[in-house]
C-alpha cells in the first residue's frame, strides 16, 4: 500500500516485469557466498547447482522456518546462519 499512496509502485513491481523480458547473464561472483534458503520465501531460488555455475557458493544452508522478511521473522536463525558463515573465515 505504501508504494500506491506514495505513487512508486514501480520500484515494488520491477522484478516481475523483469523476469521474462530479456535474458539475464549476471557476471561470475568470485567472493565466498553464503545463501540461506527460507521455506516460507515467495520466490523459490534457483536450484543450487545453476546458481554455483556463476557464484561462489561456499555455504547453502536450508532454513526450518522464516519467509521474505527472514531477518524480521525469524532473527535468531538468522543472525545464527549469518554468524555461522562468518566464523568459517575466522
């Protein structure tokens, strides 16, 4: 409702208009990558083996529960899988 009455629906709906028009070939990610993949997210992710074609995947990690707003629905897991990724580089 915020994007409507604020008149910038544009910037919520982008993705989606995006997803089918032209074909996307992102660059390759070289920097150690962690991905936590949430249950309850609208979106599925591509399946982990089309993803690690161009990104470093060092860590996927499938959540138990939690959605798009992982951070804010779920805080402790996420703050756990965010602090679990990092300490693998201590």
């Amino acid at each position: 409702m915020t994007y409507l009455v604020s008149g910038n629906v544009q910037s919520g709906i982008w993705m989606y208009s995006g997803l089918g028009a032209t074909s996307f070939s992102p660059a390759p990610i070289a920097v150690p990558t962690g991905f936590a993949e949430f249950p309850a997210e609208f979106m599925p992710p591509a399946p982990r083996t089309a993803v690690e074609k161009s990104v470093n995947i060092v860590r996927w990690t499938k959540m138990p529960k939690g959605g798009h707003f992982a951070a804010w629905e779920q805080p402790e897991l996420f703050a756990q899988e965010v602090g679990e990724f990092f300490r693998e580089f201590h």
